[in-house]
C-alpha cells in the first residue's frame, strides 16, 4: 500500500501515518521525493485493511494498493528515475556506464594491464570475479580473497571502482571491504539470506536476472534489498534460458523498456554472458544502448584465448576500443554520453 502525502505535509502529518502503520504491525519505508513523501506500508495484512486505514489523516492525498508483488522497487512508490552514485561514477543518469574486465581475476599483472586498458578505453568501472560459482565443481573457482586483494589494489591505484560478485552470506562484509559495488549473480538471484544481508550493508549492488526468472521475480527480489533500506540496487539483464541453442543465452532486450516502465531502478545488460561468443556481443551491446539501458557489463581480457574463465566470450583490447567508439554516436542519438 502506497501513502501519497501532500505538498506541503508537515513532519506531524507524516509521523501520524507511520505511526497509525507500526500500530498496526506494519512496516513502512519512506521515499522522500523532491515535492512530496511517500510511505510504503508493508505486510501481509495490507490488503484486509479498510481503504480509508490511512487515507483519513491529515496531510494524506492519495492511498494506492499496489497489486504487483514487487513494491519499493515499483513506479507507485517512487516515480522519479533512481540514480546510485559510486566513487563519482552516476548510474541511471545522462552518462551511460561500462563496467568492463576478465571474468575471473588471474594475476595481477592481468588484472591492471585490463584495467588500465577499459578505462583508457572509456570504461567507469572495472569488473572482475575473485569467487567464481562454476557449473562444473572442477573448472576454476577463483582466487577467492587474494583476488579481492588484488582488485582492492587495481581500484587504488588505478583510480576505478570495481565490482565483483559475492556468492555467499558469510563473504558480504569482506567483499565489501575489497570492493566499490557487490554483484548478485544469476544463480543466487533468489538467494534471499544473501539479499537481505547485502541489503543491511548499505553497499551499491548489482542485481543479474536468473536465467529462469520473469522480470517480476526479478523486481520482488530487488525488493529484498531495497526493504533492508538499501537503494543503491542496479538490475542486469544477462539473457534467459530459451529453447534457442546458437547463443549462451536469450538476450531479453524487451526487459529493459519493461523495467524503464514499471521500475525506477538503473538496468544494465551484459551481452557477453548472453552472447557466449565474442563475436555477438557488439550487436547485442549496441541493442542494449538503443533499448534504453544505463549502462553495460562487458567481459575483456587481454589474452581471451589463455583466459582460465569464458575466454570465447571476452572481447580483446582492440575490440573492445572499437566496441566502445560504435557505442559513441548510438549513446548520442538517445541523449546519452559515455
């Protein structure tokens, strides 16, 4: 249930709603917009209560119920575009973001001769794994906290924030000491005992699509961070599972428009892992910024045919160069920059 307060409501007005919402049970979650507050009451309950539970109080304009089952991350509880802000770098404003680095972390050497490279480049941040959630229990896993080490080091001394992704509970804090934003993979998308623990972090956060899930499920699970009081949440798209076999993954560009409707969350695409050959990702990658998105995640490393981790799909320095001054003039034409 969503509690649209006047312009103009004062402080008192707005405490009475939380107040009447606590009495009840209920949590809430504010959104202070630039005109008006919004209180989200929250819980299983709010759909038996009488639709004048709170319309009654003073300095209240509208009470909406929304029947979506995602709530904070919907366009009712927040209407203007969300923008998370990381070391400087905006996410959802005019500038459209590259994340771009080896899938896996291999060595220090690999890692900053590829960051330096993306950001000559024009790449924002840098993304790297230090834990690698493999299919096969015997293909690389990573080089687990040295890699975070590593990529702590490369964000210093480089001068670029990075991300990488955290695949258990008991790993967010030392992740996040390591690391300028957290990544929630495609298969821990519904891992809800990690959400809620990045969501009570604070950190900026990027949130894969499983490959399995719809775009709802994807929003009720970003509404785990976000109900932890955690707002600096980005989606990624990454492909789903389809019956088609001559990519990785089916890259679902219609999700981005759907997200831009009914989401005020920032979405980024990452065409490699949808891709899963270097080959398709420039298409893809262009689609992406045509569709709307805010940003990419794209995999480079300098060597794709030594990489230890997804080489086929990792783009080289020199294609990765020409991908980004294709992506120039296509950002231009939909009022973007990179």
């Amino acid at each position: 249930m969503i509690v649209e307060m006047k312009t103009g409501a004062t402080n008192e007005d707005i405490h009475r709603v939380v107040e009447r919402a606590e009495s009840l049970g209920l949590g809430i979650q504010m959104n202070y917009g630039t005109n008006k507050t919004v209180v989200a009451i929250l819980g299983s309950i709010t759909g038996q209560l009488p639709s004048d539970t709170f319309a009654v109080l003073p300095g209240v304009e509208t009470v909406v119920r929304i029947m979506k089952p995602y709530k904070l991350a919907s366009r009712e509880f927040k209407a203007e575009d969300s923008v998370i802000t990381v070391d400087g770098v905006e996410i959802g404003a005019k500038r459209f973001v590259v994340m771009a680095g080896p899938c896996a972390v291999e060595s220090r050497e690999q890692l900053m001769e590829t960051a330096k490279a993306v950001k000559a480049a024009g790449a924002s941040i840098v993304r790297g794994g230090a834990f690698k959630p493999r299919t096969s229990p015997f293909s690389f896993q990573g080089l687990r906290k040295p890699g975070l080490e590593l990529l702590a080091d490369v964000q210093q001394h480089v001068g670029i924030p990075v991300v990488t992704e955290v695949v258990d509970s008991s790993q967010v804090s030392l992740v996040a000491q390591h690391a300028a934003i957290l990544q929630v993979g495609a298969r821990n998308m519904q891992n809800f005992t990690l959400l809620q623990k990045i969501g009570k972090s604070r950190c900026p956060v990027v949130l894969k699509r499983g490959y399995s899930a719809t775009v709802s499920e994807w929003l009720t699970a970003a509404d785990y961070l976000l109900a932890e009081g955690n707002e600096q949440v980005v989606l990624c798209e990454r492909g789903i599972r389809a019956f088609e076999d001559s990519v990785r993954f089916s890259l679902d560009i219609s999700s981005v428009p759907v997200i831009k409707k009914f989401s005020h969350l920032p979405v980024i695409v990452d065409p490699s892992h949808a891709a899963g050959h270097r080959d398709l990702v420039p298409g893809l990658a262009k689609a992406a910024v045509a569709a709307g998105a805010d940003g990419l995640l794209i995999e480079v490393h300098p060597s794709p045919e030594e990489a230890l981790v997804d080489g086929l799909q990792s783009l080289s320095f020199p294609q990765f160069d020409k991908l980004m001054s294709e992506l120039r003039p296509i950002a231009e034409s939909v009022g973007r920059f990179i």
